[in-house]
C-alpha cells in the first residue's frame, strides 16, 4: 500500500492463489509482512471457527506498514503515509465493520459531503490554483485550465467507439475517449496522484478498472459510470449507514491512520496469534512433504501454508526454484519511490480551501502534490494549533537522482517541499515544524500488461498446486480498502469459507 496522494479507486479482487483449500484443525499458517494487508489475512483467519495456528512475521521492528502516524510536542498529527480511507462501495464498508469490530468508533473523523475538503480540488497548472469542476454547472462552464467546457469532452466520449486491444495505458485511453488536454492534465495528474507514476506507462485496466470495464460493457465511460456494474452486497452497521447518510468522502482516525494497525496487533496477540517482528525472510523452500520451511536467520519455521503480503519483487527472491517462473513474473512488478514531507505554520492562512492540489508532469516534475492536512482534519492541528500540509514529492524527478546516485538528503526534500508550498500557496515563512521521509518503493507500478502477469501467476499457482496465496499491494489495488480486502480474500481461500461476519 502506498502513500498516495488522493484516496485510490478501489479494484475488484481476483484471488491470487491455487484452488480453496479446506484446512484440518491443527494445521499453520504463516503470512509475511505485518502491514495492512498481513494485519488483515491474519485477522480474518483466527475469526474461523477452527481457526489454524497463525504466524506473522515482519522484517521490521514496526507493524503496519507504510501506514506510520507521527504526534508532535504540542498533540498534531502527521501522517507519514495515507491520511484518509474512502468509504465508498462494498470495500469502504468492510473497512468501516472493522473499525467497529476493533472499537475504534469513537476515534473515527469523518469528512461530511458538505465540508469544503470533500468538495473541493484544485489543480496547479500555469502557476495558478484551479478548481476541478463539479456538478453540472461545472462542467457546462469554462473551466480553466481547460480551454473548454469539459461538456464538450463528454459529449466526445459519447460517440466515440470500444477500443480494441485487450489493455491501453492511461494516457492513451484518456486522450482517445476524452481528448489531449483531460490527458496531459487531468490524468496525468490523477497518476502521479494515487501511483506516483507515468500515465504514459500505467495501465488503464489495471490502475482504473471501473473506466475500462465502463467502456467494454457500455462503450462509453460515461455511460458506464452512469448505469453502473450493479450493486454488490454490502455488510451493514450504524457506522456504515452513517457515513452512507452524511455522505463522507474520506475518515480519518483522531490519533492518526496508525491507531488501526496497531488495534489488529492488538487484537491478534489478544487471540494467541505469534507476531515475530525484526525477523526478516531470508528464504522459503518445499519440504518433501509438502510443508514450508521459512528461513529466519538464525532459526526457522515450518508451515502448512503461506500468505504473503510482502511486495511482489521481494518475495521473487525468496522463492525455491521450483517456483521460478512465478518468481521470474513477481520480479517484473516494480515499485516506486515517495519523499514525504510534512510542514506546520504558525499563523498561516491557505489561499483557497478544500482537499489538496495536485500538480501534472509539465508543470512541476517533482511535485506530485499538496494536502491541507488542516482543513480534511483541523481535530489533528495540536493543542497550539498551526496550519498542516504535506508536500508529496516524486516522479520523473526523482527516479533520475536515484537512477544518478544523487545523495537524498533531507535537506534537499526539504528546500524543494518549502519552495513548492511558497511558490504555490503563497506560505513563504519559514516553516514550525518539518519531517521529511523518504519511503523508498513505496508505491507498486500497474504497468501495461499487468493483467497479464497477475493471469500467469494465478495460473502458475493453480497448476502448481503450491500452498502460497498472494496479498498486498502489488497487485490489485494500492489503496488501504484495496490492501484490506486483499487481505481478507486470502483468509477466505486459505480457509476454504468465509470467517464469521
């Protein structure tokens, strides 16, 4: 799961594994990695009936992934990876249910329909804050940057025909079906916004599987977004008809995105789970019959099967050679690289009022973008309350200084965040408080063809009949409901039923 910038779509699962398997008391099971998404498998396996035993082992000395909340000397929080989860179709309400299962109702900070951070983004473009359009009215308008009406470019897409090949990448797809200026700027900024990436080498029906699917079934995105894939079933709670009723667009958590990794360690020690952290994987290999060994360094553990909910070019180097062709398909799946930086002001006002901007490749190739922390969350501003923003940087930018060796240095992040906020929010002073992190291939790349590689290691799996099953990140969506519920689906096919609700 990455940091993005803006909450992601949220993708539809296909189960990466061999076939379900109904698993015998007494057998264990191991899940690599103690982010989000291993928090989560291991949680929804000790919910079975008969759970198995269950080990989760983390590299690290913290749980939780790129999930990472910081609280200053005077109470603010700063996120350090995502800032807010969307609550939006069946993966947002599965996400709200747990935070009610693990007591967290109370800590949930809403973002309501009405308030300014759910209406409003902007878009940075010519050295001017724009606001995207909403509603009819905004798109009947002209809408600057946009040199027309984005009606126009609508009513384009209306006529224009299905496209042909089988996967397209973003920018392609957008300029085809939208015209050139919606895809230099709208969607290259999208990209660079929920991937870090290129939407010149994205795909289309992996990063943005609801505009592919609208057009392969209604041949119009449009059209398709209107009509709808039908309606999947959704669980149900106070919580989830409260969000539904004010019509959130993100929450948060009172003391930050941390608190919800740490309730599943939590809850998962309260159960008898063992979690082993600072125990990097150094390699997995098949006993003879059948079983795991899962080399720790200096010992070992031995498992029925495993979850792995590392990222996918990690776990490439880790597999016996027997499975070398899936290792050869995991190692093509890539990641790329975010530096965070976090900033307080005293006394400082923003020019405008809402979500956040994002900047397209054109105008700031480092830049991917600005979140007013303050105005989502002002319950997260401290006792000695300051303005927060958090300046995301990447891209073309910084895959060249690491593709140089340029030294990363804090000051460097630094100096670019602070002259990107003076330059484009007008925040010249110096600054009260500042973290920088550099989150080193954070954000996994659906580059074109990526369904491809999902099919053969599905394929591989099932034909191999090898007891592993693959969460995370890497592959069907990077957003933390994605992760989640990559998570959850992974328990479900381990244990051959869904867990109780």
């Amino acid at each position: 799961m990455g940091v993005a910038l803006i909450c992601p779509p949220q993708n539809p699962v296909l189960r990466l594994s061999c076939p379900l398997i109904s698993f015998p008391m007494g057998r264990t099971v191991v899940v690599l990695g103690g982010g989000i998404s291993g928090l989560a498998a291991s949680y929804h396996l000790i919910r079975a009936p008969c759970p198995p035993k269950v080990i989760l082992v983390e590299g690290s000395k913290r749980l939780g992934g790129w999930i990472r909340s910081v609280r200053g000397s005077d109470g603010a929080i700063f996120e350090l990876g995502p800032r807010g989860i969307r609550p939006a179709g069946a993966l947002g309400a599965r996400t709200l249910l747990l935070v009610s299962e693990l007591g967290l109702e109370p800590e949930v900070l809403p973002v309501r329909g009405d308030h300014p951070a759910a209406q409003n983004r902007f878009l940075y473009v010519g050295g001017a804050l724009h606001p995207l359009p909403s509603g009819l009215r905004g798109l009947l308008r002209p809408s600057p940057p946009f040199s027309k009406p984005l009606f126009w470019a609508g009513l384009r897409e209306l006529m224009k025909s299905r496209g042909k090949e089988p996967d397209e990448t973003v920018h392609s797809f957008a300029q085809r079906r939208l015209g050139p200026e919606v895809a230099s700027l709208a969607m290259d900024s999208l990209c660079r916004g929920v991937f870090a990436g290129n939407s010149r080498e994205l795909s289309i029906r992996s990063c943005f599987p609801s505009l592919f699917q609208a057009e392969q079934t209604h041949r119009s995105i449009l059209l398709g977004l209107l009509l709808g894939a039908g309606r999947s079933p959704q669980p149900d709670s106070s919580l989830i008809r409260q969000a539904r009723a004010e019509r959130w667009s993100q929450w948060s958590l009172r003391g930050g995105m941390e608190m919800l990794p740490q309730a599943l360690h939590t809850h998962l020690i309260s159960k008898g789970v063992t979690v082993l952290r600072g125990q990097p994987v150094c390699g997995l290999s098949l006993q003879p019959e059948g079983r795991w060994k899962v080399s720790l360094g200096d010992s070992s553990l031995e498992a029925d099967h495993i979850i792995s909910a590392i990222p996918a070019s990690v776990l490439s180097k880790l597999l016996p050679a027997e499975a070398a062709p899936l290792a050869h398909v995991l190692s093509t799946i890539t990641a790329v690289s975010v530096a965070v930086v976090n900033l307080q002001y005293r006394g400082a006002r923003l020019p405008v009022q809402g979500f956040g901007h994002l900047v397209p490749s054109s105008e700031d190739p480092s830049v991917l973008g600005i979140v007013y922390d303050s105005v989502a969350f002002p319950e997260q501003d401290g006792n000695a309350p300051g303005l927060r923003v958090t300046v995301m940087l990447g891209g073309s930018w910084l895959q060249m200084l690491e593709a140089s060796s340029h030294e990363l240095s804090q000051e460097l992040f630094q100096q670019q965040a602070q002259e990107a906020v003076a330059t484009q929010l007008g925040l010249k002073e110096k600054p009260s408080h500042c973290l920088v992190h550099l989150h080193k291939n954070c954000i996994p790349q659906y580059t074109l063809g990526h369904w491809q590689k999902l099919e053969s290691a599905m394929q591989f799996l099932t034909a191999q009949r090898l007891p592993l099953t693959l969460a995370g990140a890497s592959y069907e969506g990077v957003a933390v409901n994605d992760c989640i519920e990559s998570g959850r689906q992974a328990a479900v096919t381990v244990l051959g039923t869904e867990p109780n609700s």
